[in-house]
C-alpha cells in the first residue's frame, strides 16, 4: 500500500508540472501564431498543433506503456514536450511559423502523457476506487493549471528582459516545468504496468460487476468472460490474453454499445471545449481586455476542468458512470447558452465569459472523468491499453480538427457560431447514448447480468419461431 501511495504521488507530481507548463502558454499561443502570420483565422492553429500533436502521440505512447511499463512512456512523453517549448521559443524568435507550429505539436506530448498518467493511477489502484484514482490524478493539473496562467505576464516581463518576444516568455516556464515532469516521471518503478487487471477484479460481462457494458451477448464478450475468470483463478500473467491489436481493439467497442459510447463521451468533451477555449482569449483580446484579465479567464477554466475531479470521481465509483456523464451533458448545455447570451450582446462581459466558461471546464472534466471510467469498466483487461491510447488520440485529432475550424468560425461568424459548433458535438454525442443508457447500471438499477443478457436473442428467436 505504501508503495502504491508513493507511485501515485510521484504520478501527481508529474501532472501537477505539466499542468503548469501547459497552462503557461496557453493563453498566449494563439496570440503568437496571430501575430507571426498577421491572421486571426491562424490563431486556432496555433492550438491546433498542441492537441494535434498530442493525438498523433498518444497511441504511440500508449503502446510503448503496453510493452515496456508507464514509466518509459511518461517520461519520454514529457520529455518530448520539454523539447517542444525549447523548438517553439526557437519558431518565435525566428518569426518562422512552420518552426513555431512544430514546437507546439510537440508540447502536446505532454498533454498526452497527462492524459496517460489517468489510467496509469487506475493501475495502482483497487478496482472499486479507480475513479477516485484516476481523478486525484486529473486533480493534481488544478494547482499548476492555475498558477500556469499566473505566469503569462509575469513571463511576458521575463521574456522582454531577456530581449525575447514579451509572447514568447511563458514558454520559457513551460520548458522548464516540462523538465520537472519528466523528472518525476522517471522515478516511476518499473512495476507500474499498464492495463493491469487486479486479482478478483470482476470481468467484463461477469454477473458480480456493478460496472457498465455487462450486457453485451456476442462471441466477444463470451470470451472476455473466459478471460477475466481465467484471470481471477491464476492470478498469473501467463494466462493473460495478449494485448488487442488496435482494429481489434477498435472492433470489439464499435460491436458493444457502451464501450462505443464511452469513448465518444470522451472524444465529445475534448472537441466541445477545445472549440470554445482557443477561441476565448482571441474574442476577448477583439473585445479589448487585457491580457491580464484573458490570464484570469483560462485559470477560471481550467480551475473548472480539473478542481472538483475528486467529486467526480467518487460520483463514478458511487453512483456509476452514467450519472457523471449526465451531468456533464447538462453543464454543457447552460455553458453554451451562457456562450450565446455573451456572443448577442452589444458587449461582452468579464463575469459572464468567466462563469461559462467554468462551466465549460467542469462539464469537460464530468465527461472525461465519466467516460474514461466508463470505458475502463467497459472492456477486459487485454482490451484496455489500446482503447485508451486509441480514445486519447482520437480525442485529440478530434479537438485539433475543432481547434483548425475555430479560427476561420469566429472571423466569419463570431463567438455565437463557436457555440453552435459545439451545440452540435453535443447533438452527436447523446445520439450515441441512445443504445447504451439501457445497458448501463444506474442508481436503483443494476444493469442485466451476462446470462439474462444472453438469454435474450436466444428467447426472440424462440418467439420468432413460434410466431411463423
């Protein structure tokens, strides 16, 4: 257990750092892309390239976790990143956008690892407070992601003293936060395997768990069964199943309702925040406030995004998945309807700005805390590693396709298009709820054990035979 407490500090410590260097600059990116090419409609790809690079990264990375341990992942991943603000830095100073855009591809290694290190808390953890796990690690980027904004114009200060572009500054900050990252990343013991399945950790499809996506009554989830109770009865890995390939992967979520649903929660959160949040600071720099007062803003947002993931979590482990992420749909909603009142309204207001878009990080953080728990609970262990590096990154190419839209949404249609850009994800997103809230535990209802879930094609055929 004290071993466990320590690897999880040092998972808490990294993200804590990343968070810092994360938010440093991120207020200020799309600003600097603005400035080098002279065009608001670049300063989402500015962003762009952060969640892009971060989505090209994630499955790499999380296929290095599967082979060689979270520890080499991690850190190469916030290694990357530290590189990543040095090559941005290098971009600025030489006004060289395609240099620039490459350092910030970079930096979103480091949102990928941060992404990672979630389900590497799961890992360590009792299979009954995994969300809780998982969530103080999401946690720890609060108090980093909000001192990182802090920072823009004290950094701004340091990059002029230094005869650096004023913009440019906070990334300095950022690199050497990504530095300590990796720092503590590397002090990881090997033994934090990825997509570890604990000892009488219940199986998809088992009767006993109380998690979603037991209903499933195909061949696949049979066999997952086999596997988890194979699992339960050794103890060992060599009776493991081998890790899922990723189309197989990606096969066994698309057949199965929940898992499917799951992972587009996840990828729905990403891109509906990701399409409001580059173009925050861009609308309130057109709307004249000052940087300081933009700085203010994001810290609000990402406070939202990570503040009450512990709540989140313990909701998840309590209450299911289900009502997390139903919650979130809900945040959602009056943070766009927020995001409309401010966009019709002859001038934008500090308050209004500041609460939707806390609003705006709270309903991401209830999807990604919901989903990712939901997809954990979803899927057996062997199907794991490649799901969760396959919804990272499709998260992250989601929101970087959001994130090269925004521009070109705001100059042609404001910050009231930008909302209804995301009033449609949403749209998707409980399209795909449909079929799976049946098969979900909730509150007062446990979700239909395996065998009766199975019972129910073989009886339709029976009523069918019996009907001709």
């Amino acid at each position: 257990m004290t071993s466990h407490i320590r690897e999880q500090a040092k998972l808490i410590t990294a993200q804590l750092l990343s968070g810092a260097g994360i938010a440093s600059g991120y207020a200020v990116g799309g600003l600097l892309a603005e400035e080098i090419t002279g065009q608001t409609s670049m300063a989402g790809f500015a962003q762009m390239s952060v969640i892009l690079g971060a989505g090209l990264i994630a499955y790499p990375l999380a296929v290095l976790a599967g082979r060689s341990g979270r520890r080499k992942a991690l850190t190469l991943g916030f290694g990357i990143g530290t590189l990543g603000a040095v090559v941005v830095l290098i971009g600025v100073a030489l006004q060289f956008l395609p240099l620039f855009m490459l350092g910030m591809m970079m930096c979103g290694s480091s949102t990928a690892s941060g992404l990672q290190a979630r389900y590497a808390a799961v890992d360590l953890a009792d299979p009954a407070a995994a969300g809780r796990a998982m969530s103080l690690v999401v946690w720890a980027t609060t108090v980093g992601s909000v001192l990182g904004p802090s920072f823009t114009a004290p950094g701004a200060h340091l990059g002029e003293t230094l005869g650096m572009n004023g913009l440019a500054g906070p990334y300095l900050i950022s690199m050497v936060a990504f530095a300590l990252a990796t720092l503590s990343a590397s002090t990881l013991t090997k033994s934090v395997a990825a997509g570890t399945d604990h000892p009488g950790e219940p199986g998809v499809d088992d009767p006993r768990h109380d998690g979603e996506g037991t209903t499933e009554n195909n061949d696949g989830a049979a066999s997952a069964k086999d596997s988890a109770q194979t699992d339960k009865s050794t103890t060992t890995e060599a009776t493991a199943p081998p890790p899922m390939k990723l189309g197989e992967a990606l096969r066994f979520a698309l057949a199965r309702p929940v898992p499917l649903f799951a992972m587009i929660t996840i990828i729905a959160g990403q891109m509906m925040m990701t399409n409001v949040m580059v173009m925050t600071p861009v609308h309130m720099d057109h709307q004249e406030f000052s940087l300081g007062a933009i700085g203010i803003v994001v810290s609000i947002h990402i406070a939202g995004m990570y503040a009450l993931s512990p709540v989140f979590g313990w909701m998840a482990d309590r209450w299911g998945s289900g009502v997390v992420i139903a919650g979130g749909a809900g945040i959602f909603v009056l943070t766009i309807v927020l995001g409309v009142i401010d966009a019709v309204a002859p001038e934008s207001s500090m308050v209004l700005l500041s609460t939707a878009l806390s609003l705006l990080g709270i309903g991401w953080s209830m999807f990604l805390i919901g989903g990712s728990s939901l997809l954990t609970a979803s899927v057996p262990a062997h199907a794991k590693v490649p799901l969760q590096g396959a919804s990272d990154s499709a998260m992250n190419l989601g929101g970087a396709l959001m994130a090269a839209m925004a521009g070109s949404v705001l100059g042609a249609g404001g910050f009231l298009w930008i909302n209804l850009m995301a009033t449609f994800v949403l749209l998707v997103a409980v399209g795909f709820s449909i079929r799976a809230i049946p098969l979900m535990s909730w509150p007062g209802r446990r979700a239909p054990a395996p065998a009766e879930a199975a019972d129910r094609p073989a009886a339709a055929a029976r009523q069918d035979g019996a009907g001709k």
